[in-house]
C-alpha cells in the first residue's frame, strides 16, 4: 500500500467534506442556530488538514481496491473524529438543546 495516494485522496475528500459543511454553516446562519461555531470550526479543520496532502503530495492516478477502501474507512473515521472534537471541545461548545427524556416524553 503506497501511503503518499492515501494521503493524497483522503486530502480531496476532507476538501469536499470541508465544503459541505460551509454549505451546513450557511444554512445554521440563515436560521440562526446555535449549530453555527461548532460547523464553522469542523469545517475549518477538515479545510486544513485536505489542503496540506493537496499542496504536498505528488498526484497519482492508479489506485488499488485495498488502497480505495482505505481511504473510504480512514475519512470516514477522520470525519466523525472532526464533528466530535469540534462539538464536545471548548472550541465549539455545547451542541444543541439538552433533552430531559422524563420531561420531553410526559408533556
């Protein structure tokens, strides 16, 4: 497995993924959400970590199947790890209402 296509593939689909969550943040600012930070920062990190293997790696255009659904796996975990720090840290604060199940259900 040739990590320099890794890296260079999965640096693409941060950038989409980067991409769509602007498009997540401009519509939490159209209905002014609290959802805003939090997607503005996920999406700054995911930006910053596809740019540098798009700036620094080689492009490669031959792909195996292994190399392909490791790169599926590995943005996949990426992504997750992205919202999570960015929704429970201090950078994004908290997300979204809190739910009290005994109350939310009885009324």
């Amino acid at each position: 497995m040739r990590p320099h296509i890794l890296f260079r593939y999965s640096g693409i689909i941060l950038l989409f993924n980067s991409g769509f969550l602007l498009l997540s943040s401009a519509v939490s600012l159209y209905y002014n959400d609290t959802a805003l930070l939090p997607l503005l920062y996920s999406s700054l990190i995911a930006g910053l970590l596809g740019i540098f293997p798009i700036l620094f790696v080689p492009p490669a255009t031959d792909i195996s199947n292994n190399e392909g659904f490791t790169i599926v796996v590995a943005n996949w975990l990426v992504s997750c790890l992205i919202a999570q720090v960015c929704q429970k840290s201090q950078i994004g604060g908290y997300f979204g209402p809190k739910i009290n199940l005994s109350t939310d259900i009885s009324s």
